[in-house]
C-alpha cells in the first residue's frame, strides 16, 4: 500500500465512523431521548439500563475509531482543519462523560424528569460537535483525494 493509498484508507475510515456517529445522535436528539418520557415508571430503570447496554455496543467501536483516526490523521496530515476535528473529538468524550454519562446513570435508578431534561439540553453539544465534524471529516476527504 503506498502512503497516498494509506491516507486515502484513513480519511475513509474516519469520515465513515464520524458520520455514523452523527447519524446516531441525531437520532438519540430528535426520536430516541424525547421518547424517554413515555416508557412509564414501573419499567424505566431496566428500560434504560438496557438502552445504555445496547447503545453501548452500537457506538463504542465507532467511537474509538473516530477517535484514533482523527489522531492519527493528526499526526499523518496534520493542519488546522485536522487540530480542530481532534479537539471537537475532546469536546464529544468530555461532554459523554461530564453529562451524559451522569444523567443515564440517574435514570437508570428510576426517570427523573430533571435528569431526562438534563440528558436531552446537554446532548446538543455532542449533536453540535459531531455535525461539524462531519463537515471537517468529509473536507478533509475531498482535500485528500
């Protein structure tokens, strides 16, 4: 494989797991947290310990490859476009694990409507930051190619 084919692989593979991630939280935002509210009490806490177990193997590879990719593409590319993209990535794990993280394990203990409203306010930042690294991963892919 030539350097040229390798970075080309690369930007692939980046772009792929930036825009599946994108996919997924904008569907977590418009149709999946929103519904939270309607579960019901008696069976929320398994219905959310089971959401976060299935969530979670639907985005924990996507998510790492993102993030190596992007600090891979770093140190490989590099430029602003490629810093900016690393540091929206910084922004999306802070975000899971400073807010998101917090309010599905409160729920997991039963809904809480201030926890819920938490969850689905704060979660824009990721909906915001994975949009625009969207449109910087698909830059990078046209720039490169």
């Amino acid at each position: 494989m030539t350097a040229a084919e390798a970075r080309a692989w690369l930007l692939m593979v980046h772009a792929a797991a930036t825009l599946y991630m994108a996919g997924v939280i904008w569907f977590a935002q418009i149709v999946h947290y929103p519904l939270f509210s309607r579960v019901g009490q008696p069976g929320f806490s398994e219905y959310e310990r089971e959401h976060v177990r299935r969530t979670g193997r639907v985005v924990a590879g996507p998510m790492l490859a993102e993030l190596a990719s992007a600090m891979a593409i770093v140190w490989v590319i590099g430029g602003t476009l490629a810093w900016i993209g690393l540091a929206l990535v910084g922004v999306i794990w802070m975000s899971t694990w400073i807010w998101q993280v917090p309010a599905h394990r409160r729920l997991e203990a039963g809904f809480d409507a201030a926890a819920h409203r938490r969850l689905t306010r704060t979660n824009w930042v990721r909906a915001a930051a994975w949009t625009a690294r969207s449109v910087i991963a698909l830059a990078l892919l046209a720039a490169f190619r």
